[in-house]
C-alpha cells in the first residue's frame, strides 16, 4: 500500500467518524434543556416532544425517498444535508419561541435523514470487506455525538446563561464536517452513484427488516426525549440527569465498536442481537423497580444494548443486497419506515407520562417490545436471504 493509500484510507475513517457526530445533538441537545425550553416557550409535555418527534419523521419520510434522492448523488445529497444541519443549528441560536424551533426540528431533521441516506450505501462501497467495521464506527460516532451534546449542552448554556446557546453550539461541529467532506468527499459524483431502482413495497423481507429496525431501537428516542426528565422528577439536577445519557452513550459506542466487530466473524446476526435485545429489556426493567438504587447499571444495560442493535440492524440490512448501490436504497428504506415508528416513541411515552403521571408505563411498554423482538430476531435465518434472496423469503425460524 503506497502513503497516498494509506492517506486516503485514514482520511475515509476520519470522515466517517465526522459525518457520525453531527448526527445526533439535533435530538439529544434538547432534553437537558427542556426544562428552559418549556418556561420560556410555554410548551407542554406533548408539543416538546415534536422537538426529538419532528426530526425523526423527517428522517424517515426523507429516507423513504431513497430512490428518488438519486439524482443528487452520494456527494451532494450529504453536502446538502450537512448544509441543513448548519442552517437550523443557526436558527435555534437566534430564535426562542415555539414556532420556530419546531421548524429547525424539521429542517435538521431533512439534513440528518439525507445523510443517513446516503451513507451506508458509501459504506457497502467505499469499506468492502470491512463493511461490518464500518458500520460500527459510523455507529459508534453517531452515539458518541448524541452523548457530546446531552452532556455539553446544559453546561454551554449555563456559561453563557441563553438556552438559545446549548441548542445552537452544534453548527460549529456541523460546519468543520461540511468543509471537510467538500474538501475530501468519500463518495463520487451524481451519475456514479445512480443505479437501478427497486420497489421494496412489495418485499415482505424488506417490511420485515423496517418494522424490526423500527422496534429495536425505538428506545432511544424515547431515552433521548425523557430520562434526564424522568430523574429530574426524581429529584436530580439538571447537570446531572443530563450525564445519565452521556452515560448512556459511552456503553452505545462501546457496543457498536464490540458487537460489529464479533459480527464481521459471523454470518449469522442472529445471537449477537438476541443478547443486545436482552439487555435491553434487563435495563427498562430496571428502571421501572429500582430506579434509584442502581441507574448507572440499568442505564448502561440499556445504552449497550441500544448501541448494539442499531448497528447490527443495519448490518442485517445491508447482508441482504451484494450491490453497493441496492444496499443503500435497501438500508434507505429499513431506515424510513424504521424511524417513522421510532417516531412514535417520544410522543407515546409523553403521552403516557400525562395520562399516568409517571415514566414507568413507557418503560414497561418498552420492555415488552424488546421482547416480541427477540421472538422476531429468529426470522433472520441467513440461508433465508442469502440463498433465496430478498424477493421471495422463507421466514420459517431457522
């Protein structure tokens, strides 16, 4: 391998581990602060939650335009992306009433879902043979940015006493990668990177996979959205319930480092989910009967498995296609369906939060759906998609 190789290697990762951290603060920035956001803004339970809702839905109705995204190619579709991201972090540190805040929840929310878009698709292309790694470092970044901002955010803000400032420091990160990927994009142009369209609507795999992302991970958005929240009605402080989800996040990137890394090893996805789905369920299960006594353990139980499942979902994804190309818009679809149910997530928990006066039904809720998962996980036979393909699986348990 000559040094310019080796260069354009590293500058590949770096770029990966950049696009990751701009990923996340959109969503996690918020709920330090909501406690500000509320009073100065008047919001209720309800409408704050469109603040982590609203990006989520864009990401899911922009992904779902996969095919159609096409035409702006891998290296402008994320340029653009990051470009959004800038512009609402920007409007979030000039503005500080309802209506617009809720508008820069969408606009981030277009640029975060173009890029998750694309990405995976440069991914299965640009890391062949170390797609599973990739994964995971994209993973891992993406987690350690929500971590970043949870536990940064409220610290920003107290220094500089504007609430404004904690939401809208994130476009300082934002801009270095937008500079950094026009300076040394990992994709190629429009026309390299258009390919052929497939219709996953009528794919029963394809459903399955989007449902199944969608559901393990849904959990997050809610965790996001509602723990600092939750031991603040413990009696926490804001300072500290926001490092709960940096806690959170340190076991998220250690797990899409580790559980990808044992992946690559395997062909079979299957046992490293069900044992990031279990821990899941040990951690929401501990927050409903002990939440006082042990948080760390049940919060890193939960970031672990989190972190796992993401990663692995998304490895899933992109095993079911050879083509670097189909891969992406198969991963672009998992994701638009996936995170319109991630989606529900934050609003059904602050739902249930004013209807019970408590978090602990939307821990429940949560642990139950992790386990109807690790029923689902057993589908993932890979003789069911790898030697039959996407179009027509077997979805007997293997």
């Amino acid at each position: 391998m000559t040094r310019t190789e080796r260069v354009q290697g590293a500058a590949g990762w770096l770029l990966l581990v950049v696009l990751g951290l701009n990923l996340r603060p959109m969503l996690s920035s918020v709920s330090p602060l909501l406690a500000e956001i509320r009073s100065a803004t008047g919001m209720g339970f309800q409408t704050a939650a469109l603040l982590t809702t609203l990006p989520v839905i864009c990401m899911g109705l922009v992904a779902l335009l996969g095919n159609r995204l096409g035409v702006l190619g891998e290296r402008r579709g994320i340029a653009l992306g990051l470009s959004l991201i800038v512009a609402a972090c920007l409007a979030r540190l000039l503005c500080g009433q309802a209506g617009p805040l809720l508008a820069t929840a969408l606009l981030g929310g277009a640029g975060v879902a173009l890029i998750q878009a694309f990405l995976p698709g440069v991914i299965k292309h640009r890391f062949e043979g170390r797609v599973a790694v990739a994964m995971g470092v994209y993973s891992a970044s993406l987690m350690g940015g929500g971590g970043l901002a949870a536990l940064f955010s409220p610290l920003l803000a107290h220094h500089f006493e504007h609430w404004q400032v904690g939401l809208g420091f994130w476009l300082v990160p934002a801009s270095l990668a937008l500079l950094l990927w026009l300076l040394w994009p990992l994709a190629g142009s429009a026309s390299e990177a258009a390919g052929r369209a497939s219709n996953f609507l009528r794919q029963r795999r394809a459903w399955l996979l989007a449902v199944y992302f969608g559901l393990v991970n849904c959990g997050y958005m809610s965790m996001v959205a509602w723990l600092p929240v939750y031991y603040l009605q413990l009696g926490w402080s804001p300072t500290r319930s926001g490092s709960l989800l940096a806690f959170m996040t340190i076991f998220q990137v250690l797990a899409a480092l580790l559980m990808p890394a044992l992946a690559q090893r395997q062909v079979d996805r299957r046992p490293l989910l069900s044992v990031s789905l279990l821990a899941q369920a040990v951690g929401f299960v501990g927050l409903v009967w002990l939440p006082l006594e042990y948080p760390a353990l049940w919060v890193a139980l939960i970031g672990f498995g989190l972190g796992a499942c993401f990663a692995l979902s998304l490895i899933l994804t992109l095993d079911h296609r050879q083509d670097p190309r189909e891969a992406g818009q198969l991963a672009a679809f998992v994701q638009g369906v996936g995170f319109l149910i991630n989606a529900v997530s934050p609003w059904l928990s602050g739902w249930l939060r004013e209807l019970t006066g408590s978090f602990v039904s939307a821990w429940v809720v949560l642990a139950v759906t992790v386990m109807l998962m690790l029923g689902i996980t057993r589908l993932f036979n890979p003789a069911s998609y790898r030697t039959q393909g996407l179009e027509e699986p077997a979805l007997e348990p293997g």
